[in-house]
C-alpha cells in the first residue's frame, strides 16, 4: 500500500506543508539615522477618541523603545509601538512634530 495515496508529483518530504498558518515572517528592516527619515504624521479615530500616528521608522526595537519613552514623557500621554509606526493617544501633532523636529528627524512636505 502506498504511504500517499493522493500524490500529485511532490515529495512531502521537501519542507512543504499544506498548512497555510505557517508562514515564516522575513523580518528584514533596515536602520536609517533620523536625518534620513521622511516620516509623515496621520490623525485616526478608534472608538471616539483620536490617535496621532507616526510612520514609518527605520531604527531598531531597543531605540524605537527608548524614543517612545522620551516621547511619552515630554507629551504626558500614552502611546505604542506598532509594527514601524508610532502611535499616540490625543491629538498631538504639533507637539509631536516640534519634539521629532529637535532630535533631527525629517518630514514629508
């Protein structure tokens, strides 16, 4: 008796899967120094309340979590780190765009 009995020409055997769930993630990012970012800020409303988001930021996790932090505190407010994106609770651009603007980020015009 055969081991598959609905072989279609490929071997099982070779790493390949049916299962569509395990898709390996490519995580590849590259690192930029702020002066050359061009980032742009965005307003959205989630559940009645605004949230300002930052995107897209080429920095490693540790740095974008200390960026955060410096953020969080000198705006007193909440935010998170979303895939390469910034997000802030409140609307908060103007405020967000000086703070970036004095650690040598740039923005699109």
């Amino acid at each position: 008796m055969k081991k598959n009995l609905f072989e279609m020409g490929n071997s099982w055997d070779d790493g390949w899967s049916s299962d569509n769930k395990q898709k390996q993630k490519i995580e590849k990012q590259t690192t930029k120094e702020p002066s050359k970012h061009s980032l742009y800020i965005s307003k959205e409303r989630r559940r009645g309340k605004i949230v300002t988001i930052v995107q897209p930021f080429y920095l490693p996790k540790n740095e974008l979590k200390t960026l955060l932090k410096n953020i969080k505190s000198s705006l007193g407010c909440g935010g998170t780190i979303k895939d390469n994106s910034l997000e802030f609770q409140g609307e908060v651009s103007q405020k967000l765009r000086d703070i970036l603007d004095s650690k040598g980020f740039k923005f699109k015009k």
